[in-house]
C-alpha cells in the first residue's frame, strides 16, 4: 500500500466570501480553483504546513487564529484508493487579504486569486469535497 500523500490549506473567510486562487497550467490541479495549499514536509505539522504554504504562496504571515474545519480526501482516478488527504484550515477575517503573487516565493503557483461568494463559487464540479466544504461554510451566516 502506497503512503498516502498529506496536504494542508487554508479557506480565508471575509465576511460572505472565500478568497480563492487559480492553479497556473502546468502545476498542480491545472486551471483549477482552490484555497491555497500544499504538501506538508515529513514529520511537520499540518498548522505549521498551512502557514510556511500560505507564505510560501501569497507572502503573507497567517496569524494563529486558524480552526480545522475539516479533510478532503483525494483519490486515484478509479476512485478505488486515497492517495492524498488535505486538512482543511479557516481564518476568520474582518479584512480582505491581499495575496502578493509577485514577490511570493511560490507565487507562480497562482495565476490570480479572488474573493467569491456563494452564488459565484468557481468550482466546475459542486460536488467536490473542498467545494462542499466551502459551501457549508458560507451557509452558515
């Protein structure tokens, strides 16, 4: 059995919207949406990985006023095995973070980032894990 992989992210909430970034096409989940994330390093933490991840990603220090909200799992393309798990993070903030894409170390990562509410989510599929996720969140206001 193969390890499976550990992601952690972050939903920044502001208000009734969620900031959201796009995937360049190369990387990642190519021209997809998503909260930012990443691979957590061996033996580290997934609070600690969200954070150097979300730095690494919009050159912005998250604070610790972070909550698990949940797990999405990933899984091969049958569908039969979980080669990932992400732990799901969510800041709560009375202000808009800006990501800085340009001076972030992986900035490139991202060909853009936006806030959305629930009536204008990005996510192709509604019934992905994160996309659930975000809309049971939303829904609580």
């Amino acid at each position: 059995m193969k390890e499976v992989k550990r992601y952690s992210g972050v939903i920044v909430k502001c208000g009734d919207e969620v900031l959201l970034c796009k995937r360049n096409a190369t990387g990642e989940l190519p021209g997809q949406w998503s909260i930012p994330c990443g691979h957590l390093e061996k033996g580290e933490h997934p609070m600690d990985g969200v954070k150097r991840e979300f730095k690494e990603e919009t050159n912005y220090t998250l604070d610790n006023d972070l909550k698990l909200v949940g797990f999405v799992k990933r899984y091969n393309r049958d569908g039969t095995e979980i080669k990932g798990l992400m732990y799901v993070f969510m800041m709560e903030t009375d202000e808009p973070i800006n990501p800085d894409l340009e001076s972030a170390k992986d900035g490139e990562e991202h060909t853009e980032c936006g806030y959305f509410n629930l009536e204008n989510l990005p996510f192709d599929n509604k019934s992905d894990q994160l996309c659930k996720l975000i809309m049971r969140l939303l829904k609580k206001d």
